[in-house]
C-alpha cells in the first residue's frame, strides 16, 4: 500500500508544535511518488468536476507537487499557476503561470 510505504512512520517523533508522537504522516513522499502523484491528480480532477475554471494552483509551498500532476493529466485543466508569498527582486516580473493567457475563472488549491 502506497501510503503506508511512502508516507506513514512509527517511532518517536518531536511534531513541529513540541510534542512527541509516536507515529508520523507525511503525504509528501506519497505525493512525490510517480503512482502517488497520478492518483492525487485523478482525485484532484475528480474533485473539480463540474466546477467552471480554465486553471488550477495555489500558493508555491503547496501546490507545485499538487498541481505539476495535474498540468500533466489529459483534461480540460491542463493550465495552472503559482503565487509566491513573497517578492523575488532577482528573478523576472513576468507572471507566474503555467499559461500565458490569464483567467478569471481559475481556482486555487
């Protein structure tokens, strides 16, 4: 099982609020798995169906291993975009997007 391979840990673990654990999930390494990230992306678009929108993204952090899956996936959501939570003088103005056409139907994850 995926999740139980890739993201799920026993052990005694200091969680980032200080308390101890004795156990630990971490979707990442699920999500960054090849057959992880075709899943999130079949759920992703499961998700949305119905919903009105040209692109799919959400705040860098987060969403890049979210929404590169989806961006890859046959369907009507092949555009996406990220926004970063701060400024980058030494990188371009240009906006950041997958597409280069702007939306106003596009919805963050």
């Amino acid at each position: 099982m995926l999740l139980q391979a890739r993201a799920f840990r026993r052990g005694r673990v200091v969680l980032a609020s200080g308390k101890e654990s004795d156990f630990y999930f971490d979707m990442k390494p699920a999500m960054l798995d090849p057959d992880g990230a075709d899943l999130m992306a079949d759920l992703i678009l499961r998700e949305l169906e119905g919903v009105e929108a040209d692109a799919v993204g959400g705040l860098e952090m987060g969403a890049v291993p979210l929404i590169a899956p989806v961006a890859m996936s046959p369907g009507p959501l092949g555009a996406t975009f990220r926004a970063s939570s701060s400024a980058r003088p030494s990188r371009t103005t240009a906006p950041r997007s997958g597409s280069t056409e702007t939306t106003s139907r596009a919805r963050p994850w």
